[in-house]
C-alpha cells in the first residue's frame, strides 16, 4: 500500500511572550497582559519575557531613581552583550516573572540532557517545558505556549530541545539547552490540534511530528531553514487508528515510522512528498493475542525495527536493504515479522541504542538485550511505579578502575557497561540511574493526579501542598526542596488547606468532608479523631485572626465553625464544634472573619453566589448553636465570586469582591453599604480569587493585591480607582487555575492547576507595574482610553455637554441674573446625565452612586457632599457602567427565565424553537409587585410611550391595547423597539 503526498503549510507567527503595554491612544484598553515574546539576537532568537518601557518615560515613574538606574544598568549590559533589542528603550521584568515550577508530567517522554559536561533533564509541567540543572538545582523555563506541552524531543548530543503544545494556536519551538536561546518558533493552527508525538533527527535538523486531532497528519519539518512550512507532510488515514508515537531512523533519516495501538506504519519520504507502508498484523499469533502495541524503533545498523506491546511481546520487523546510495522511496513490499514472547507484563516503554534494546514494564522493570534479542541484564527493584518513558545521557560509558561493573546475564559474564540514564514512572518520578554502580536517585518527583490546593505559610517560607492522591508535601521557598511529606488514605483526597495566623497548625479538608488539624513541625494531628460532620467536601477553610476559631464550607453550602480557647460565653482546652448552619442555596465563594472594633465582638461572613452575604455572631453562640446576625443581599443581579479585607488606606474599613460583571466593590462591614464600585481587568473570565499581597522589606502597608481567574493570574496596584491600566495578568494552567496564595515575603504568587499537576511559582514586581501604569498618563489620561473615541471622541463631547446643560438645568433655563460660574453639578442631576449617555440605572445603582459620593469623604472630613464635578462624573461612569453592555440575548434569557415560572411555553413562530411566553395580566403584574416596582401611573407612561399608543388612563384600558400573550421577541422588538434576536447571537 503506498500513498503519496506533495508539502503541507505553515505561517511564522514570532510572538510567543511580550508584555503589551496599553496604549494610551487606545479607546478599548484594558488591563496590562503579559505574553511571551521573543527577541532577535545572535545566533538565534532568544526568549525573555519583559516590559518595553520608552526612554522619555523614565524620569516620570514613582519608584525610586536608584531602583530604575540599577535595571537601566542591567539593560544597557544585555545590549552590549547583544542580548537585548537593538533600539533604545528600557527592558525591564514583567510583573509576574514564572521563577519556578514543581511537578511533572509523565505522560509526556523526558529526556536526558547529560553530555558529560552538565547533570540535567528536560521535562513538561503544564503549559511549560523545565530544563533542571541537578547539581545547581536551577530551572531554565521554556515557555510561550498557550496550552500543555504534549511533546519533547532532543538531538543525539542534547545541544537542541524542541517543544510543542496541543491545543488550539499551538506552536513547535526549539531551544539551544545550553545557552536558552529560542531558535526557531513554528505556528502549528494548520495542524488540528496541535502535535501528539514527535521525533528529532541524530543531527538536530528535521523534526517529524503527529497531529494530535481526529485527522492526524504526519509532518517534516527542517529546523534550520528560513522556512517555516514542513518539507513535505500527508494525512494519515483513520483506519490505521490514533497514531501515538513517532521515530526516525538514525541510519537513514529519510525513513520513518509510527504506531497506533493497532498499526504500526513506515514512510519514507522526499521532497516531493511521503510513501507509507502498512504491514498487515495478526491478532492471534500462534493462539496468544499480540496485545497493543506501546512504542516503536528502528534498530541501528540493522534493517530492522521493533514494536513494542501490552502482551509482553517485541515485534521485530525485517526491512528490505536499500540500494548503495540509495535515499527515500524503498519499495516495501515484504516484511518479515517475528514476535517473541519476553514477559508476562505490559512492554510501556521502548529504547533501541547501538548497544541495546531497553524495555520498562508496568511493574516498574528495566530490562537490557542485544540485538539477537538476549536478555543482558534487568532492574527489578527500583520499587518505582510504570515506567513511561527513559533517556540516555550522551556522555559514553566507560569502565570504572576504582568501581567494579556489575556482570550481565551472558555466558562469559561481560562486565555491563551501560550510559546513565533517567527515567519516568506513572507515578510522577523522575530518577537517575548509575549502571556502573547501579545507584538510582530521585531527581524530581510530582503527583501523579492534579494538585488540588497550595499554602503558603504565614510566618516561613514554607509551602503546603495537597494532592487528589491524599498527599500532603511541605516545600521549602527558599532552598527549593521538599522538607516533610504526610501520606493520607487513597480515600481522604485533600480539597482545602489553611494556616492559623501563627503557623502553628494547619487546618486539611478533605473531600469526603472530614477535618483534620495538625500541628504544622511534624504534621501530626491535634486531635486523636477528625471532625466528620459535612455531608460532602470541604470547598472553603479559614481561621480567625486570633486562631480561636476555624469555620469551613462544603458543598451542601453549610458554614461549620469549630473553636478553641476562651471567647465570650464558650470555653474549650481543644477544638471542637460550635455550630453548623446551612446558610446559603448556591456555593459558597468565601469566608470572612472579623471583629467588631466598637465592642471587640467576633465575627464571621459567608458570601455565596446566591448573591447573599451571611453574618454570624460567634460571641452570642453556643455549644451546637451557631446564631445568625443578619443576612444581606449585596448584589442585584451581578454573582460574587470573590473576596477579601481591603487595607487600612483610610479611616474606613472595608472588604473587597470582585462579581461576574468585571467589577470590584468595597462594603463596609458594620452597615453592609455599598461604598464604592471600581472597574476590574477584563478577562475571558471573571476573577474567582481575590488576595492581599503581604508588604515587602522595606515597604510601609501592602501595595498590591493579587487575583485570578479561570486560567489567569495577575497583581493590582493599590489603592483602587478604576485605572485597569495598574493592573497586569499572565495567561496560565490553561486547563483552569485551582488555588492561588501569596508567600509570606509579598514576592512570590504560588498557583496550583487544576488538571494538570503544575504549581507555579511567581515573582511580583511592583516596579514594572508602576511603570506601566505610568505609561497611561497621569491624570484622568487612563480614563479617557476607556472611553469610546478617547477624549477627543463624540461620547466624551457628549458627555460635556450634557455636564453644561446640567448646569443651566440646576440654575434655571430663564434666569436674567447673572450665572456662577462653577465645575460642578448637583448630585441628584448624576442619574440623568447617565441614562441620556445610554446607561440606564437600576434604582439600587442610583442609590450606590449616591452612597459613594455622599459618603466619599465623611470620615475624613465629618461633611458630606452633594456636588460632583466633570472628573469625578467620568469616573462614575466607567466604573458603574456595564463593561459588556446590554444584549438581546440577556433580555431574552431574563425573559425566559421569568416565563418558566409565570407563563406556559407557545411556539414563537414557525421555523424557530420554542420560545417563552407570559400571560398579559401576569406581564403587568409582575411590573407592579416584582424587583423594582413600578406604580400604575409610571407603568401606563412607560408603555404608551413606547409602543406610541393612545393614552391610556387605567391598567383595563392598557390591557386592551396590549397582546393576550407577551412573547419574547414581542416584548424586545415591539416593546422596547431592539433588534430581532438572532438564534446565532443567543447560542
């Protein structure tokens, strides 16, 4: 079976990881978003991730002048070394620089980078590729992709590492391992899916890759080339199966093969396009099942490959020679396949070097043939789990005078001489292997299931880590290893972790919900037996700031809450249960505690997505009664989703959530007002995680706070205003963000993934952040970006004139006197000025607006104000307007819903779904006695106005000019006079 295929396509796409700084002429700029970026420079391209800062910006920054001469001093050094951009312009850190990772990801081949120079490994952990120096123990990152690497590959003398991804815009980069210079960056949208497998030719210039989506496509690719399209490439046909692994032949790199679990497929190719061959395979061989196969091999200076497979079993297939000189297109036609019967246990992994054929089994095994094949010699305690993939070093093996080498299996009983070699098991470990003494150490070691949760230690550099498998870690910051190890039962999986305030004791949740408490220098628990009162896991865990109390939130959206020591009417010697209370009917997001500083009464707040924040008076409960303070909606139709105490800035107190509508609020804690509403980053989604990032040395009171989203990370500057511009985010874990903590330094920001067994660790650099937000202009400058059309645009035009006619309006049309001049205009006029800019409030907006201007500056000052000027009138508008704006599809989704408790289901019209439909007496009832009601009056002045009907005098007379039945697009297109709603825009 031959096919033959001419070259595929690619496009260079050379933006892997830059910081984009706003531009302050932009009228859609947002927050600061960090991407990889790669810069040109000899002998290749070299990654760095880092912010572009013009030189006329630098006098303007409010950081220190000996701060920002010291990094312009390391810039002017990289230039002369030719490691920079050849303009004149400041490269400085990005805000959050990766510094870290831990774990690993087995599932994709490790290789050994050892050359006799160097002791290190490359390896994939999430969405990066990690080069780790053993003897430094340092990371080189490899970064820039925007999903999980799924592929490594190395040439034979480790000097060139290729990456890539699978996913959408995936791409395939290679690096020099030694100096981190990025060589080469090739986008890979053509490919569906990305790459699966992938192989590197001996001499480090052609790399063959598997597509990983439905329709794989096999591709080569030259490495050193200007182009950036594959030599030549063919779509791989689906009967052949889902083709999982890829290799040269290091004798002849025109030849190729791969394998399914069911196929094994061999190509040779040209520049003119690819042959395949398929050898037919048995099922059942001599009555045994051949298995599935695993991974495949050329054998060096044989014609020979071999397969191996879950049976046990290695497939040997016999090639036909090629003519001297002879390159690409050898007519298959004959393959002589023998299969021999070497174990009982699955064959995982598969080597072939020019001394042997190595195979790892399920069981953890390591076993050494020749060529015939005849087993040499074997590893059978490692007491390591499956091994999934081992990398030779490049240095040579040679005998040892002052070891002795072991002997292998032969008759003569040679000494085995063998490279080192690293490995990879199932169960996220990476050793190294010694043959000449046959030493193993462990080089780095992940979990094998996703991490469910990270701690940072309030007090050390510590790092508590929890994992899915019940295993709980302490890593150490500073000397980056791990210091203490807890291994819980398969069953208590670790779904939440918390320190006291003291960092004596460490609060574990599990998902069962039980609750243990340990003492954090042995991880042993306080108490003989865990506390097992919640029905489902534990989702949230806090202590109070004097660590007497403990509450936790599970998944029935119950608040537990445990004490210990002398508060108010309860006494304990140890921790026990106060009370539980099912307080909320949606997940509950955060949990708070406080102290009243009037009467130093503890206090506790629940805030759920049901939009309601519960308060619980701790002082007043007792044994088995956990008493409620009060219940309080905050939101209106916005869903919290995070939150945290804002900082002392001011005389106020306050706590801080960010909702689904991209934006910050401040409460205050005694009377749950709504102080002030900022404008958040705008991400694809909506920020789940709010922290406060502790002050560094030397910094009076915190400066920023972090947060993240579904698969991002970021810092905010602080104090808040609405400027996104003081705010930066990193994509990352792009298969979500599990947990985020801050170290107890203030510099590093620890995230933890949710599928992907990854924790991050991350180095906050406020001073790059100051300078971007510098860049955005002082002033109100920040704000007029946000505006359509910027300052000089019609809406801020608009927006002027309504301020002026505000003023007329407040003094009198007709007035003879003569006018004041004044910049500002009554508060009460602030609504108006809104709706006529096509943002119309709620009666509860109106009601913030006016809370936080009122109120904005009475704890200062005592005095209240009534009066607002054209800066601030700005700033209420970006931060309280929409930041998405009103769509049809929300009023048909809100309509829907009410339809489904109030009124039947009728069809819409023919050749649309069915669609919702209220009874017209309901439609006005649920006017007049729902959410925000209207008065008969405003309700026949509302409709008549819109629907330009006769005026009506009663709610009868109304009735008679309105359908029976008030349907969807009835009430959007005849009612409110939208657009038709599109069955596109609402799916």
């Amino acid at each position: 079976m031959e096919e033959r295929h001419c070259s595929g396509s690619s496009t260079d796409t050379r933006i892997p990881n830059e910081v984009v700084i706003p531009d302050v002429g932009e009228s859609h700029a947002s927050s600061l978003e960090i991407h990889d970026h790669m810069e040109e420079s000899s002998p290749g391209w070299e990654a760095v991730q880092c912010l572009v800062v013009p030189d006329h910006y630098a006098s303007g920054l409010s950081q220190s002048d000996e701060q920002l001469n010291a990094e312009t001093q390391i810039l002017e050094d990289s230039i002369q070394d030719g490691k920079a951009y050849e303009t004149k312009e400041q490269v400085l850190d990005s805000p959050l620089k990766l510094e870290w990772c831990l774990g690993v990801n087995c599932s994709v081949r490790i290789h050994c980078l050892n050359d006799g120079q160097r002791q290190a490994v490359v390896y994939a952990c999430g969405q990066v590729a990690v080069i780790y120096n053993i003897e430094s123990n340092t990371q080189q990152l490899l970064q820039g992709f925007k999903n999980d690497v799924s592929s490594l590959a190395t040439s034979s003398n480790k000097r060139y590492v290729a990456v890539a991804d699978a996913g959408p815009e995936s791409t395939l980069k290679i690096w020099d391992s030694h100096s981190g210079s990025l060589l080469q960056s090739l986008s890979l949208q053509h490919l569906e899916g990305g790459i699966l497998a992938m192989d590197m030719s001996p001499d480090g210039k052609l790399i063959v890759t598997l597509s990983a989506g439905p329709s794989q496509r096999i591709c080569i690719w030259d490495c050193i080339g200007n182009t950036h399209e594959p030599l030549c490439s063919l779509d791989i046909d689906k009967n052949y199966g889902k083709q999982t692994h890829v290799a040269f032949n290091p004798d002849d790199i025109h030849e190729v093969m791969s394998n399914s679990e069911k196929q094994v497929i061999f190509y040779d190719w040209t520049d003119l396009g690819i042959d395949i061959s398929t050898p037919f395979l048995h099922k059942m061989v001599m009555g045994r099942p051949v298995g599935l196969l695993s991974q495949s091999a050329f054998q060096p200076g044989f014609p020979r490959a071999v397969t191996a497979s879950s049976a046990g079993e290695l497939l040997l297939w016999e090639l036909s020679r090629k003519e001297k000189g002879q390159k690409g297109s050898r007519p298959h036609t004959t393959y002589n396949v023998k299969i021999l019967r070497l174990q009982e246990k699955a064959i995982g992994m598969l080597r072939v070097t020019t001394e042997y054929i190595v195979t790892g089994d399920v069981q953890g095994h390591i076993c050494f043939y020749d060529h015939k094949p005849s087993l040499l010699y074997w590893y059978s305690s490692l007491a390591l789990g499956p091994i999934t993939s081992l990398s030779f070093s490049a240095a040579p093996a040679e005998p040892s005078l002052e070891i002795k080498c072991p002997q292998d299996a032969s008759l003569e009983g040679k000494p085995f001489i063998a490279r080192d070699f690293m490995l990879a098991t199932k169960d996220a470990v990476v050793a190294m292997v010694t043959p000449r003494n046959g030493h193993m150490s462990t080089v780095v070691r992940g979990d094998e299931s996703a991490v469910s949760v990270v701690c940072a230690h309030p007090v050390s550099p510590l790092l508590a880590v929890g994992s899915r498998t019940g295993r709980l870690r302490l890593w150490d910051f500073e000397h980056r290893r791990c210091v203490d190890t807890r291994e819980f039962s398969r069953s208590e999986q670790i779904h939440c972790l918390t320190y006291n305030s003291k960092g004596s004791e460490l609060a574990v949740g599990f998902t069962d919900g039980s609750v243990r408490i340990l003492e954090c220098a042995q991880l042993q628990d306080v108490l003989e037996q865990p506390f097992r009162y919640a029905h489902g896991a534990i989702t949230k865990l806090t202590f109070s700031a004097d660590s007497h109390f403990l509450a936790s939130a599970e998944e029935g959206f119950v608040v537990t809450v445990f004490f210990c020591g002398n508060v108010g009417k309860i006494e304990a010697s140890n921790w026990e249960l106060l009370g539980r209370y099912k307080s909320h009917h949606k997940p509950i997001q955060d949990l708070l505690f406080w102290t009243d500083p009037e009467f130093g009464q503890p206090h506790l707040f629940s805030l759920g997505l049901d939009r309601m924040l519960v308060e619980y008076d701790l002082a007043g409960s007792s044994h088995g009664d956990l008493c409620l303070a009060g219940l309080y909606n905050i939101e209106q139709s916005a869903e919290p989703h995070a939150a945290c105490w804002y900082p002392d800035l001011g005389p106020e107190t306050f706590f801080l959530t960010a909702n689904n509508e991209h934006k910050f609020r401040l409460y205050n804690p005694t009377n749950k007002m709504c102080r002030y509403t900022f404008l958040a980053p705008l991400c694809e989604s909506p920020i789940n995680r709010l922290i406060l990032v502790p002050p560094q040395a030397g910094f009076v009171g915190p400066s920023c706070m972090a947060f993240c989203t579904r698969n991002k990370v970021g810092v905010h500057l602080l104090p808040l205003d609405g400027n996104v511009h003081r705010a930066a985010t990193v994509p990352c874990h792009p298969r979500g963000i599990a947990r985020l903590c801050c170290a107890n330094d203030g510099r590093h920001l620890v995230t933890s993934g949710e599928l992907d067994a990854a924790i991050f660790i991350w180095r906050i650099n406020t001073t790059t952040l100051q300078a971007a937000a510098a860049l955005a202009g002082p002033g109100l400058d920040p704000f007029y970006t946000l505006l359509e059309g910027g300052r000089e645009g019609d809406l801020f035009k608009e927006m002027e004139e309504l301020f002026y006619l505000m003023q007329l309006r407040s003094e009198g049309y007709d007035t003879m006197d003569p006018r004041q001049i004044d910049v500002h205009v009554p508060l009460g006029q602030v609504p108006t000025i809104m709706r006529a800019l096509g943002f119309y409030l709620t009666r509860r907006q109106v009601e913030e607006i006016t809370n936080e201007v009122r109120f904005g500056s009475y704890a200062e000052t005592g005095n209240y104000r009534d009066r607002v000027d054209l800066p601030t009138l700005l700033r209420l508008y970006l931060n309280h307007r929409p930041v998405l704006g009103l769509r049809s599809s929300c009023l048909h989704d809100a309509f829907a819903t009410l339809s489904r408790v109030n009124g039947p289901r009728v069809p819409e019209q023919e050749g649309l779904d069915r669609c919702a439909a209220i009874p017209q007496e309901e439609f006005l009832r649920l006017q007049l006695a729902e959410g925000e009601k209207m008065t008969e009056e405003e309700l026949i002045e509302c409709i008549t106005s819109l629907l330009l009907l006769p005026e009506a005098q009663s709610l009868p007379q109304l009735a008679q000019l309105l359908p029976a039945e008030i349907t969807t697009n009835n009430f959007v297109q005849d009612i409110l006079s939208f657009p038709a709603i599109l069955e596109s825009e609402h799916h």
